[in-house]
C-alpha cells in the first residue's frame, strides 16, 4: 500500500488476518539493538475472551517473544498497540531470561503515520515516538533477551511452541 509519502506500494499493509514470519532470526540475547520504522493503525481490536478464557488485548507491530509459551517464558521484546476502553496505546517489553517483563505505555491516535524506535544499548532500554524519548529504563547489563520464539511482523507468531498466534495488526508498516 502507499506509504507515509503517498508512494505506491511503498508500505507493507495487514489486513488483521496475517502477519510476516521470519524463523527464529533476531536474537539480541545482551548485544545493543534498534529497530526502527513508521506505523499506522487502521484500527486495533479491543480485549477479548472465549469461554472467559484472555485471548488478546494488542496489536503486534514487531514481535520476538515476550509471551508466557516461549522458552525462556516471557523473553525477547516486542512492540504493540493496546486498546484500553478506545484509548490507543504504544506499548514496548522487553522480557529476559529472569522473566521480568518491562514495558511502557505511551499514548497514540489511529490514521495517521508515526515513528517508532525501540532501543537497547548496555543497560538502557528506551522507546522513542516521532523522535521524542518517552520510556527509559535501567536493567542488568548481562540481561539475555534471546527466546526461541520467531521474529514476525504484523502479530505475535508463537512458533515453535502449538499455541494460537494472535495481536493481528491493521494498518501499515513502512
């Protein structure tokens, strides 16, 4: 689809139905990482239940991980977008082989392009929008976010493991 600069077929548009899946590449395990590109939402689903089981509450923009049926549980980092009571938030984790999940919630609209950068360098983990800083925090130097789960943009794909993949996105990414 265009992309932030109207060029045609310049942006990678999902549908909410599917996702790109890379195999299990990325791993930063404790090595420096950005990853950088513009988004933007169509419209994220709110949370939802089956048979008063959770099933989802995000959209993934980028996702390694950081879910309960990865090895380790919890590891890798994503990026996704929350809707809470139709209020959009970016949402940035980084989980490693402790388990401590780490995210940060920075408020966001729908139709309109935006600049997301999530970042590691030593013991910083910071997430930036349109430039500016809006979540650093301090962890461990030595904190392993590699996970065996598969690097995928558009969802969360949870192979290996047999669980549901979901968090479809709708939108774009360029």
């Amino acid at each position: 689809c265009a992309d932030r600069s109207s060029n045609p077929n310049g942006a990678v548009c999902f549908d909410g139905a599917s996702f790109w899946s890379y195999g299990d590449t990325l791993d930063v395990d404790t090595a420096d990482f950005s990853i950088a590109y513009w988004v933007r939402l169509d419209s994220v689903p709110p949370p939802f239940y089956v048979s008063g089981t959770y099933l989802s509450d995000a959209s993934i923009l980028v996702g390694k991980g950081t879910t309960v049926y990865g090895y380790p549980e919890r590891a890798g980092y994503s990026i996704m977008v929350r809707n809470t009571n139709g209020v959009y938030s970016l949402s940035a984790l980084w989980g490693g082989a402790v388990n401590d999940l780490v995210y940060d919630e920075t408020p966001i609209t729908l139709n309109d392009w935006f600049h997301v950068v999530q970042s590691r360098c030593g013991t910083q983990q910071t997430l930036h929008l349109n430039g500016q800083l809006m979540f650093d925090i301090t962890t461990d130097a030595n904190r392993d976010l590699g996970v065996d789960i598969v690097f995928a943009l558009g969802a969360l794909d949870r192979d290996p493991t047999g669980h549901p993949d979901q968090g479809w996105l709708i939108g774009a990414l360029d």
